[in-house]
C-alpha cells in the first residue's frame, strides 16, 4: 500500500493537481476569514466551515477524477490488477493519498485560529469539532469520488458526474420536504451529508454524525474494491 501512497503523492505534487486544491481551498477560506472573522471582530472560525463545504463540489472531483479512470484510460489498471499488490491495498492506498492533499489543506487552515488567539480568546473543543468534521467529510466525498473514478475510463466525465453527486447531495441537505415513501425518505436523508455536520459547526462531537462520515468512506471504498475485482476477473 506504501508503494501506492508514494506513487499518487508523486503524480499529485509533480502536476498542478495538488498546488491548485491547496492554493484554492487556501484562497477561499483566507477569503471567508478576511471578512467574516478579521473585519467583523469574530474570533469563531465556525463561519468558515458553515461555508466552505460548498467549495467541495468543483475541489473533490479536481483530486479524485484521475485515479482510477486515467488507470483504466491508459490501460495501466491491468498492470495494476495483476502485480503482487492486494485490489485492496490499490484503493486504500489512493484513498489515503487523496486524503493527505486534502489534509495538507487542512493543516494550513489552522493558521486561522492561531491568528486568532493572539487578540481574542478561543473556544478550541468547538475549532477541533470544526476541523475534525470538515475532515470526516471530505473523506466521505472523497471515497465517492473515486468510486465514481472507477465507473468510467473517461476522467472528465468522472469529475462532471462527481459534481453532479455532490451538488445532488448538498441540495438535499438544503430540502426539508419529505416524499412520504418510508424508503425514499430513508435514502433521501442519507443523501444529506451536510446536515450531519451542524452538530460539529456548533461544537458538539457527535458520534452518530462520525459513524455517518466513516460509513460512507468504508463503503464507497469498500463499492470501489469490488469494480476493480470484477474488472480483475474480467
């Protein structure tokens, strides 16, 4: 798995992959706490968070729509498939890969709390909560985006149809109305992945709302492991 980590770290920091997903989710963010934490004297970095999962739609699919449909587009996935390396292991390790570009961004962010400190006093359980949900959450999104990945050989159409989940997602969490069929409402509630992050925006570790983010990881990774198997069999 190690072997795969190094490689797609490679691949992610020798193209403009990597600097333009950090450069961005910096610039936005930098942007979100000029205005809403620096000019408005608010010493809460929570505002941050209640905004910026929107900036996921366009920056999962730029690191996820490469990783396995470029395999499949260069035919290098059969090289893959057939190496000394567990199906498994390939996913994990391009999962984890995809999870340290994003978690590189989130370690710069801190920047903004300590910022912070030096003029006001900070209510670090709730900036923890903040980060660790915005972090759950995108490797959520990111486990979906690679799955995603691994349906087509086309890396473009992988990135637009990611985009048109998540975005289908967030509208979702932005929709009371229920249908008032006990399984579509079940189906409609778990697409709305961003209502299982309030309890982090307002400071509140809640279990349920973790065990929500991993399980969609484990299982879109988990949907992913299984397409590369059957293609392997193919």
């Amino acid at each position: 798995m190690s072997a795969i980590i190094k490689k797609e770290l490679r691949i992610y920091f020798s193209t403009p992959i990597a600097w333009i997903f950090i450069a961005v989710m910096m610039c936005v963010s930098s942007i979100f706490f000029t205005f809403f934490n620096l000019f408005a004297a608010n010493s809460s970095v929570s505002v941050i968070f209640s905004l910026l999962p929107w900036i996921f739609v366009i920056m999962i699919p730029l690191l996820t729509m490469r990783l396995i449909a470029e395999e499949r587009s260069l035919k290098t996935d059969q090289l893959l498939l057939t190496a000394p390396i567990s199906v498994s292991s390939i996913v994990w390790g391009k999962l984890l890969a995809a999870l340290a570009v994003f978690g590189i961004s989130i370690l710069l962010m801190l920047i903004f709390p300590i910022i912070l400190m030096l003029y006001a006093s900070i209510e670090w359980g709730t900036v923890f909560t903040n980060y660790l949900g915005f972090f759950l959450m995108g490797a959520a999104l990111i486990s979906i985006g690679i799955f995603v990945s691994s349906l087509t050989e086309n890396q473009f159409s992988a990135g637009i149809i990611t985009i048109a989940v998540m975005l289908s997602m967030f509208i979702f969490s932005s929709v009371n109305a229920t249908v008032g069929i006990a399984a579509v409402d079940t189906v409609l509630n778990l697409l709305k992945v961003l209502n299982h992050f309030d309890a982090f925006f307002i400071g509140i570790l809640s279990v349920p709302d973790v065990l929500y983010y991993a399980s969609i990881a484990v299982i879109f990774a988990l949907l992913t492991i299984y397409r590369m198997e059957k293609r392997k069999v193919k």
